[in-house]
C-alpha cells in the first residue's frame, strides 16, 4: 500500500538511492519512493531541487500547506494533473441549473446528516445522555424541499443540535455553542484548526482533479472561496475531526495548558497543533473495509473516491451517492 508522507519545517530530506531518507529530532525514517504516493509538506520548508524533480520524475504528487493546515498548492506529475474544459462546464452546469443542483445538495444533506448520527449513536453507546437530540436531528427531513436555502438551514438545524449534544460530550471545556472568527473556548479552536487541516486534504485531492475548487453546491461559489472543499468537508467532519476531538478529551491527551487566549480568540499552542494535527493524519491513514467489495481503504481514499463519484455523476455516468460511515 503506497502512503503520504509528511515534512515539517524541523525535518531533514535527502534522497538516497531509491529511498527517501528523513531525518527529524535525531530520529531517521527511510522510505522506498516506490512505497510513496505523495508528500505533504506542512509550514515553511525549503526542500532540495533534485529531491522536488526525483518526485515528479518517479510520479509522486507534492503538496504544500501553511502551518494552520490550509492548502496552497502543489507539484504534480503532468499525466496526474488533467485539466478538462468539459467537465468544468458541466460542473458549472450543475450548479446554474437549480434541479440538477437540488439533487447534488439533497443527496450531501443526506450524507451528512447520516454521518452525524452515527458519530452521535456511538457517543450515545458510550453511555452519553444525548437521545434527545438523535431524536431531533433524526426528525429532519429533506426530500419535499424544494429550495437550496431551505435545504441549507435545515441543514443548520442539524448542526445546532449536534454541537449541543457535543458539549454534553466534551464537559468542562466551556463548550456551550460552535464560536467561529474567533473560537472563543478550547472545542471551538480545535474545530476551527482541525477543519482546516480537512480542508488542506480535500482540497489538495481536488488539485488532482479536472474539478474546479471554487465551484461548490451547498456553499455559496464566490472569487477566491474553495466552496466544493467545504461541501465535501461538510461530509468527513464528524468523522474525522470531531471524532478526534472527542478522542483526544475523553484520553485527556489535550490539556487546557494546550491553549492560549488574546482577547476573546482562543487558539491552540504550537504544542496543541501539532498534537491535533498527529492524530488527524493518522485518521486520515485509517483503514476501513468497504462493504461491498470487502478490501480495506483508507479514508483519504474514501475522500478521494467521493470526488471521483461526483465527477461520474457530472459526466452522467452514474448518480451521485454521498459517502455515509457503516462501520
């Protein structure tokens, strides 16, 4: 199974041979570049010209991230980087047309508000008091709306109900209600840092892609503003963020001194970053038997699936069906 391999600005990166060799903390980690499916370098880190040109030569995507996880851009070998006018019109097409583009927003709703539940049900397995809000998250409906704003604030609904039952979840941290620009207590800043390192994931996947960034369905699609990321964020979440957020509390491997506060921002120190951000990637190498076929994939491939099956759907080879957590 090829992997991602991460470079931080502290890490040390030299090519010997075949082999990766890295070098961090007086620590030494050496890789076969057969074994590499792409490289993740996270903060500011200069790395040699003839290791970049040996990745692109050996067809090993690079990828390049601030420090807070958001995506910037990227190196990718020329026969992984396909750019098709066609399939961004048609992309466009299901966007402009408000059927086409109700049928994609119905069928994420759906998704993510499956998602949600399921993380919810394992909470309440555990032993959490939240059947309330199950039952109320369960009760919303989508189909008979005929409307994207309707859509999108029943899809509010949701979220409102599943950051009161995480608060249950997570006591004792101030979490009363999602605070965002700025966070205003510890979960919000973990949520905030958290997304944007999913948001650096999807879209350094859709980089890959003949898909444009900025056009989304249930997000707005502006200059500048990655909206397909944060629609197909919108899905992975629960199950990869705020799972891990959940993790880190319930293990008291986060602690209160992990924070800093200016004004009314709360942020996570370099220390709290770097110990969110760890348990993330290894979400994100998580590997989890598909149903049908019976093989293991990771969730980064499951990301990446998801935008393959979009790009069926606009090519009008098979309809979209959103990603939704069975296990």
């Amino acid at each position: 199974m090829k992997i991602y391999v991460d470079i931080f600005p502290n890490t040390s990166v030299r090519i010997i041979g075949n082999k990766l060799v890295l070098r961090e903390n007086n620590r030494i980690r050496v890789i076969k570049l057969e074994d590499i499916k792409g490289v993740n370098c996270r903060g500011r880190k200069s790395i040699p010209a003839y290791v970049l040109y040996t990745f692109l030569h050996k067809g090993i995507a690079v990828y390049y991230y601030e420090g807070n996880g958001r995506f910037l851009g990227g190196s990718i070998p020329l026969p992984k980087q396909s750019h098709s006018a066609d399939l961004v019109m048609r992309q466009t097409e299901y966007r402009q047309d408000p059927v086409k583009r109700l049928v994609l927003i119905r069928e994420m709703e759906r998704g993510i508000k499956h998602n949600i539940l399921w993380l919810l049900e394992k909470y309440k397995n555990m032993g959490f008091r939240i059947d309330n809000y199950i039952k109320i998250i369960d009760s919303i409906t989508f189909s008979e709306v005929e409307e994207p704003n309707q859509l999108k604030n029943r899809e509010g609904r949701i979220w409102h109900n599943f950051y009161r039952a995480f608060d249950l979840v997570v006591p004792g941290w101030g979490f009363v209600r999602r605070t965002r620009r700025p966070p205003k207590d510890p979960i919000s800043a973990m949520m905030s840092y958290g997304n944007q390192v999913l948001y650096g994931k999807i879209q350094a996947s859709i980089y890959t892609t003949s898909l444009h960034q900025g056009i989304g369905y249930i997000h707005e699609t502006r200059e500048n503003k990655r909206s397909l990321s944060f629609d197909i964020a919108d899905l992975f979440k629960t199950i990869v963020v705020y799972s891990t957020i959940s993790h880190l509390v319930h293990w008291q491997l986060i602690k209160k001194s992990h924070f800093e506060k200016e004004g009314e921002e709360v942020r996570l120190n370099e220390v709290g970053k770097r110990i969110l951000r760890k348990e993330l990637l290894k979400k994100f190498n998580e590997r989890i038997k598909h149903p049908q076929t019976l093989k293991k994939h990771s969730l980064s491939s499951y990301i990446q699936q998801e935008l393959d099956k979009l790009i069926k759907h606009l090519k009008g080879n098979k309809p979209y069906t959103s990603f939704k957590a069975w296990w």
